[in-house]
C-alpha cells in the first residue's frame, strides 16, 4: 500500500480473520505450552502477552486496544479471538518496533475468527482466557497432561492433508481513504504438512519453520540484511518473518500457503 499510496501512508487498524480452519493439535505444542506454564510465573507470561511487549520502541503514542468481540461483514460476521491470534499479535509488534514505527502512531492489529455468532465469539473468549489459569494451576494442569497429546503424538497423515486454513488481513489507512487486503490460503494442515514438496516420498514435517531456516541460510538481499547486516557489522538482533519478505513468500508458496495481494 505505501508503493501505490506513498511512503508517507500510515495505518490505523490492521485486523485479520481465519475465515476456514480445519487442524490439529500435536503433542509438541501441548508440550510446550504445558512446559510454559511449569516454568515461567503467571504474571511474567500476562505481560510477555501484550500486544507490543517485544517492541524495542513500546507501542505507537495513539494506540487503541482494539476490542475483543466485534462485528465485520468483511471477514464472515462476529468475530471473537482465536488460539493463535495472542502469538502473531506480539510478533506483529516486534516488527513495528523494528521497523522504527514506520506504520504510524495510531497502528493497531489484532488476530479473529470468524464464528458465526456474537455468542460463540464470547464463549470462545472467555474460554481463551481462562485458558492459562487452566494451564498455570497444578490441579488442572495435571488434567490437561493428562487429556493433551503427549510429545511425538499427533495427527495422522490423512489428517494433515485433509486440513485447510483461510485468513484475510484487512489494513485501513489512518485517513481511512484506502484499504488493502491480503488473502492466506492453503489446502493442508497449515503447520505440519508440505504438501507441495517431498523428499524421498516423506512428507516434509513444520513447513513454515523448515522454510524460514533456509531463507535465513541465505539471508542476503532480504529486509533484515539490509538493515542490519549490509554494511558489515557483526551483531545478532531477534527479527520477525517480514524481515526475510519475497524470498520467504515465495518458499512458502511452493509449499502450497498462497498469498494473494488486493491494494
């Protein structure tokens, strides 16, 4: 958007919506939230969680917390927050902060699903937040290990590739003159499964992950070498997907996850 509209555009809300999901939980997510909630106090994990907790320059000086349960005809109705949109929030933060907050003092962004109705909206908001309560106490966290997948455990292979994902990201300018739209599409579990590739006729395990790593071997020529590392200094900073742009989209791509751009 700020090629076409220029490099001075600045956005206000950024909001997406998982439209479609059909996936499954594995035993080394169960684990690794189980391990959270062991070893990282209750308050320390409430403010890791905050939107802009990562930024290295805080949050924007106009930020408003968007609302949790809203209305949008654009991403399917009532919207309510969904078991990944805490995560990608903080994530999305940190790249504002990176990017010196090159989007504006008034960018927000939050993380939906659509559920069809303002009543599952709400019951899935009150259940994703007493979520780590369940998780943080010792009674009920011992429930949980004992009904979550254990590590190594997970769905089965005709699972992964029956699974399908839908998001779209809607960003409105802080003038609220133009809106763009980003479609994220694919056609299998969208965290296990590579579909597109294979080696020796295994499936390929963590395809965004496997992905990143290799875009981050060959670093040179993406968003974070030219920031950081172009001029030759020697430093390790902690960046965000964005920072590896093209050439990470498109290995995503030949993994069967579609990017489609409407500015």
């Amino acid at each position: 958007m700020r090629e076409k509209y220029g490099e001075k555009t600045t956005f206000s809300t950024v909001r997406s919506g998982v439209t479609e999901l059909v996936a499954w939980l594995s035993g080394g997510s169960a684990a690794s939230s189980l391990y959270m909630a062991k070893n990282v106090p209750l308050r320390e994990a409430a403010e890791a969680y905050k939107p802009f907790s990562l930024s290295p320059i805080g949050r924007p000086s106009e930020y408003t917390r968007p609302n949790s349960i809203l209305y949008d005809s654009r991403l399917g109705g009532w919207l309510g927050p969904w078991v990944m949109g805490a995560t990608n929030t903080i994530v999305v933060g940190r790249t504002y902060g990176l990017l010196d907050g090159l989007w504006g003092p008034k960018f927000n962004y939050k993380e939906y699903r659509s559920y069809g109705s303002w009543w599952k909206a709400y019951m899935w908001n009150l259940g994703l937040k007493l979520m780590p309560l369940f998780l943080f106490f010792p009674p009920t966290r011992w429930v949980a290990e004992k009904i979550l997948p254990a590590s190594g455990e997970g769905p089965t292979e005709q699972e992964l590739k029956s699974g399908r994902l839908r998001m779209e990201i809607i960003a409105e300018t802080d003038d609220s003159a133009h809106t763009g739209r980003i479609k994220i599409e694919t056609f299998a579990d969208v965290g296990y499964l590579k579909s597109g590739n294979t080696f020796c006729g295994m499936l390929m395990a963590a395809m965004m992950l496997v992905e990143t790593g290799l875009t981050l071997v060959d670093v040179e020529g993406t968003r974070v070498w030219n920031k950081y590392f172009s001029h030759g200094e020697k430093q390790t900073v902690v960046v965000t997907p964005a920072f590896l742009g093209e050439q990470l989209k498109e290995r995503l791509e030949k993994g069967e996850l579609y990017f489609t751009l409407e500015v």
